[in-house]
C-alpha cells in the first residue's frame, strides 16, 4: 500500500471523546452543523470541544445545505480546518469559503462517483456514504464496495456502516486515502466509546501492517 490510511471520527459531541480519539490515534474528528442530526452540536460545544485539542489532529466541520452566513459564523468562530458538504451543494458553493473541503456522495443505485468527483474538482478527496432515503449519514449501514471505480483521480474517504469489525476488511479491499467512523465507534448516539475508538484504529493500523 503507497500511503498509511488515515481516520477520521465524525459526530464528535463531546471535549472528552475529542482527547480520546485524538489519544487513540486519530487523524481527524468531524463536527456535524446540521440541526436534524442527533450528533448536532451548537457553535459554543464546538468551542469547548475544540479546545485544547492538539495541533496535528485536524477538524472537520459538516454541513448539509447549510445557510452560507451560518457556515461563515461556523468558520470565524471554531478552529476548522476543512469543511465537508454532505447535502446537495454545488460546486461553487463549496468553494465560496476559500477552505479545503470535500463532498459527499450518498451511493444510491444511479450515482457515477468518477462524474461526481470531476464535478467537484477543487475539492480535495470525495467521501463515498451509504444511501439511505431517510437519512443524510450515520445510519451504521455499509454499501457495496465492489461499487466503487478504480479511475478516481480524487483521494477516497470511505464511510458507512464501519466498525470494528469490518474496517480491516474495508481497508484491505478498498485501500482508501481515509475512513470515516461516527455510529460504528459509539456506545449511544453521539456518545463515543473510547476502547472502541482505540480498537478501530487498530484494526485499521493493523490492516496496513
């Protein structure tokens, strides 16, 4: 494998299970900013998660069809360091904030992920989810990763459904640039379990080795 896979820990809603993930190992924790997600958090939790979290752990903020000044107020008042569109935003919507940032694609049965990435192509990877028709993610479903093309030219953040169980596999099998875990690692909705953090971590760790 060329590169080390990376982890991101999304639907972070509390500073401890922020330190515990970035003990684990983690590469990334996502914040979700979308109100109908149980792992929503205001801009003050994201302060207050944020803070003291050390410097090479990145964070991602998560929006879905956000209105353009709340994810500007988002921006100017928590330390982002990407930003990831997981709604139906355009191109140039993602790209209005001067941010890295990325798009997700929910795979429903007529999605063309190679199109989808060179639509959006100052995004700097595409994040693959599974679909759900009532849901916008963490539904802990997987989808069929024998469904994703080998011509991406964009880095791939593989999401949906992944857990202890199943990222080694995933990891092996897909060879993705990162994962992306939130229900997968979780004792409830929006609470993290910090041995199954550190557990996935190795497991995707391990699958490298």
């Amino acid at each position: 494998m060329s590169s080390r896979t990376r982890v991101k820990i999304c639907g972070i809603t509390r500073r401890e299970d922020a330190l515990a993930a970035a003990e684990a190992g983690a590469d990334a924790i996502g914040l979700v900013f979308f109100a109908d997600s149980p792992r929503a958090v205001t801009i003050s939790q994201a302060q207050q998660i944020t803070d003291g979290l050390p410097s090479f752990v990145s964070v991602v903020a998560l929006f879905v069809d956000a209105e353009p000044d709340y994810v500007g107020e988002v921006l100017s008042e928590v330390p982002i360091d990407c930003v990831q569109f997981h709604g139906s935003e355009l191109p140039e919507q993602c790209e209005r904030y001067n941010k890295p940032f990325y798009k997700a694609l929910r795979m429903d049965p007529d999605c063309d992920p190679v199109a989808f990435s060179n639509t959006y192509r100052n995004g700097n990877a595409i994040l693959l989810d599974a679909y759900d028709a009532k849901a916008q993610g963490g539904t802990g479903e997987t989808f069929d990763w024998t469904r994703i093309p080998s011509t991406l030219t964009k880095p791939l953040i593989l999401a949906g459904g992944l857990d202890v169980a199943n990222v080694a596999a995933a990891v092996k099998q897909v060879q993705p640039f990162a994962v992306d875990v939130s229900s997968g690692v979780e004792s409830a909705k929006g609470i993290k379990d910090k041995q199954k953090i550190q557990e996935f971590i190795q497991q995707v760790n391990g699958a490298q080795s």
